[in-house]
C-alpha cells in the first residue's frame, strides 16, 4: 500500500502575514523533510488515483496566486517535485487583487499584490514543466450555497474553461475554502470530475471526491508540520472518528459567526 501525502498550500510570502501564507523557507523547509524520509512527488490526481511511489508527495495550491510562479515554483524545481495548483478559471488573467470573503483585510493595503493571480501563458508553463492545473470553481464561491444550477455552472463551466485554455482533460477540483456537503460531492462527480479535496473536517469519509488534504499555514512551525504529517494523525483525518472529534471546534465557530448558513457535513 502507498502511503500518500496531500498538501494543501496558498501563497508563498516572505512578508504577508496572512495564515494562508507561509514563507519560501518555511516551504523548502517542509518540503525536504518529506523528500528526505523518502517521499516522492506526483500531481493530485495521479496520487489520489494510482500513486506511482512507495511514498508519494502531492503539493498543492489554492487559488493560483503569483506568488505560486513566482517564490513556490523554485523550491519545488530544486527539490525535483512537481505540483497542483487549482484556479478560479474567471479570476485568471485579472490584473488587479483577486476579491472573495475572508481577502477582505488584505485589499488597499501593501500587501494586496499578493492576491493578483496568474495568467493562462503563465499556466501554460508550469502545466509543460510537469504541474497539474486544476478547477478552484468559476469564481471562489461557497458552493454548499448555490442553487443547483449555479452549483453545475460553476463547476462545469471552471472544467471547460481549464480543458479549453490547456487543451487537455481536466480531471481534479479543490473545493473553495476546503467545503463540501454531500449535494456539492455529487454534483462535483456529476459534472465530470474524477477527484476533488478540501480539508478534512468537510467531509464524512475519505473518497476520491472527498480527499481530505492536510492544510499547511503560517503558523505551522516544525513540530505542528511533522504532527500533522505523521501517519498516524493523516489516518485519524481520514476516518469518520475525526469528524466527530471535531464537533467541539464546529461549535464554536457557529457561536463566532451566527450569520453564517450551516449545513450537514459543513466545516
């Protein structure tokens, strides 16, 4: 049996202190860790389909950022891995900051370079350097909130968007902000997916089209990083005990954000 890693990444900052970014040392850091017990790399779909390592190592980023490009794809050149990077297929090619809830404090600021997202050319070159582009959706909505059918136009029209620019199937998704309830997971498969993931407390059991990445921010120091890799702990993620071990924490955040929809098999 493989044993295979998935992680899950967003931006790459040596001075924008939002969690969804960590630095490029940290990374280099993380990332040598696994390579030198022995990990492997591979893109998403080819490790959550038929891993081609012992120990295989899938990286991945959310959103399509520049910072991907620009500070992520060196580290991972030199450690000889290639990556996923999943995009809002409508958001590509924008030249201003990329705007969707939770970026809200970052927008205006100095830091608000940082959500300016690749182009196509720019995807294009990573996808002939061996990366995987994959759909982040049309434009980064909380989809356990759509009606059906702007649930199905988002997630058939990013697949189209992305086959169309690349010229090649696209088979993966990465659910926005890691969500997904049993509604959303069949119109994922209905809409011509292989395999999808978010984080783990989305999900009741582990399946191709509920992967449950291990989310990596930046206040993971060296010690939360190998707790959170260590196998036993991505088996516990992986079970439907982890779920209910999370309800505590699910609770508290309904009570911080009243306002917000709540729903079945929702983080």
């Amino acid at each position: 049996m493989s044993d295979v890693v998935v992680l899950c990444y967003h931006a790459v900052s040596p001075t924008w202190p939002a969690q969804l970014s960590v630095t490029p040392e940290r990374l280099e850091e993380q990332l040598r860790l696994l390579v030198g017990r022995g990990y492997r790399g591979a893109t998403f779909t080819e490790a959550a389909t038929s891993p081609p390592h012992r120990r295989t190592l899938a990286v991945t980023f959310d959103d399509g950022m520049r910072s991907v490009l620009e500070r992520a794809r060196p580290v991972l050149a030199h450690l000889g891995l290639p990556a996923t990077v999943f995009v809002p297929t409508d958001l590509v090619g924008s030249s201003g900051p990329m705007r969707w809830h939770g970026l809200q404090p970052w927008l205006g600021g100095e830091h608000e370079h940082e959500l300016v997202p690749l182009t196509w050319d720019e995807l294009r070159g990573l996808r002939d350097e061996g990366w995987e582009i994959g759909s982040h959706t049309r434009t980064h909505p909380r989809l356990g909130e759509l009606a059906d059918a702007e649930l199905a136009a988002e997630l058939v029209g990013s697949r189209e968007r992305v086959e169309a620019e690349l010229g090649a199937p696209c088979h993966s998704l990465a659910y926005p902000f890691g969500e997904a309830d049993d509604r959303v997971v069949r119109a994922a498969g209905d809409a011509g997916y292989r395999v999808a993931c978010g984080l783990p407390t989305s999900f009741e059991r582990a399946t191709p089209l509920t992967w449950p990445r291990t989310g990596v921010w930046r206040a993971d120091g060296p010690f939360s990083f190998r707790l959170k890799v260590a196998r036993p702990v991505r088996a516990l993620q992986r079970s439907r005990a982890f779920r209910r071990l999370d309800v505590p924490r699910r609770a508290v955040k309904r009570l911080l954000h009243p306002g917000r929809i709540q729903r079945p098999w929702r983080d």
